[in-house]
C-alpha cells in the first residue's frame, strides 16, 4: 500500500488559535532563534513548524493520527518538500524527528500533559505527552502555561520524558541547541506580557529581526554622537590656540 505523503493529508483540523498571544508568541521564538539556527545549518537545512501537523501514524479521519504542537524545530531536513512548501510533517516519509516541541497553553495544561496511551484512550485518542514522548520521541517537550507565566521542559531519557530543573537563572538549558528557554516580561508587538524566549549558554537574551536592527541604529546613533563631541572639543581646543596666538594648522 502507497502511504499517504503531506500533500495528501489534511493541513488542519479546523481548531481555533487557543487566544491573541499565540501568533505573537511564535513569531518570537522563531525570528529570536534563526540566526542560532542559520549558523548550526549553514546549508540551510532546518525547518520550523508553528500549528502544523505532526502525521505519526495512519488513522480515520487522518487528522487524528496527528498532533500539531504550536512550535517545533526539525533539524536536518529541507524547509521545502519537493520544491513545495511543507503542508505537514509526515513521520514515515520523513524519519528524522523534531528536536523540541512547544505547547502554548490557556488552560490547566491538562491536555498537554495528557499521557493516555492510544490502547487506554477512549476513541484510541492518545494524549499529547504519551504521543511527543513514545511515538514521536521528540527529545525536549515544554509546556508554556500563558495564565501562570510558567514553563515546563521535558527531556527524553530512555524512553520516558524526565523533567528538567531550571538553572541558577531561571531557564533550561537546550543542550543540543545551545540555547535556554525561559520567559520574559516585556513588550512585544504592543503587548506588555510574559513571555516565553530564548538566551544563549551565557544568559543573553537572543533578540528579534526588529530588536537586532533598533540595537545596530542605537550603536550607531552612539557612534555619531561620539564623533560630533569629538569634532567640538577639537573644534574648542582650536579657537583656544588661536586666542593664544597659535596656529592649530602648525602643529
């Protein structure tokens, strides 16, 4: 039997986005995290899903043998297929597993950490977390409860999803991505909120496109002013010469 491919199953499952912080939220995970992702895939070789469909197994309708995490990052795979873009994930084309997964949610989290097994589920419905951990093997699983402004990380160890422990700052550690993942109080796209973002190994904050472009204006905004105070006080030292009867062009 020819296995369905991703332009063959369904893109959606006709689900609303869960509230108005969700798109904002994965606009800013993702254009934080590119530069870090453009320097480890010089070829370009990665690619960034954010509401798409997991496939992970074949089932009626198809769209319940999928998960579709809010965020994810698959490495070494091509962010086009075929020379299309990407309408799902689709494991057994695919092989290669996301690296991490991200859940965005407004409730108590329960779905998220639903580890009901698809033989216990009623329906034959597995929960997400028993999906992420044993059928996709997703290695880092978090868990964004947007109300409580709190993140769970899961790492896979044999098998099973261990929660991590925040360092000294707050965050967790991506080892493989040499990133941390915490949250943030801030403005972003003119909402003053919580939220979730990356800093690098040293605990700087990875910055936007946007906040990337204003900090390279304000370097640059410096550099004039240093050069114009610099101009006065040469400007100043010369007429102080000439006051004293030296030529500033002499010396």
């Amino acid at each position: 039997m020819q296995l369905p491919d991703h332009k063959q199953l369904p893109e959606s499952d006709g689900s609303f986005v869960k509230n108005f912080q969700e798109h904002p939220q994965s606009l800013l995970l993702t254009s934080s995290i590119c530069p870090t992702l453009d320097a480890l895939h010089p070829t370009g070789d990665y690619a960034i899903g954010q509401d798409c469909g997991i496939y992970w197994r074949m089932a009626e309708p198809p769209e319940s043998g999928a998960e579709a995490p809010d965020w994810f990052y698959v490495p070494n795979v091509s962010p086009l297929l075929d020379g299309e873009r990407r309408r799902s994930y689709v494991l057994w084309k695919e092989i290669i597993a996301p690296l991490i997964a991200i859940e965005f949610t407004s409730g108590d989290g329960a779905a998220e950490r639903d580890a009901t097994s698809p033989l216990r589920a009623a329906g034959d419905k597995a929960g997400k977390f028993w999906v992420y951990e044993q059928a996709v093997r997703i290695p880092f699983y978090a868990i964004y409860e947007v109300e409580k402004a709190s993140v769970e990380v899961y790492q896979l160890v044999e098998s099973h999803y261990q929660r991590c422990l925040p360092n000294e700052r707050g965050h967790f550690a991506i080892g493989s991505l040499g990133v941390e993942l915490g949250i943030w109080q801030g403005i972003y796209m003119n909402q003053n909120l919580p939220w979730l973002r990356w800093w690098d190994q040293d605990g700087n904050l990875l910055l936007t496109g946007e906040e990337r472009a204003r900090k390279a204006d304000s370097r640059a905004d410096a550099a004039d002013s240093r050069a114009d105070a610099a101009e006065r006080r040469s400007e100043a030292l010369a007429a102080k010469l000439r006051e004293l009867g030296i030529d500033p062009e002499t010396l």
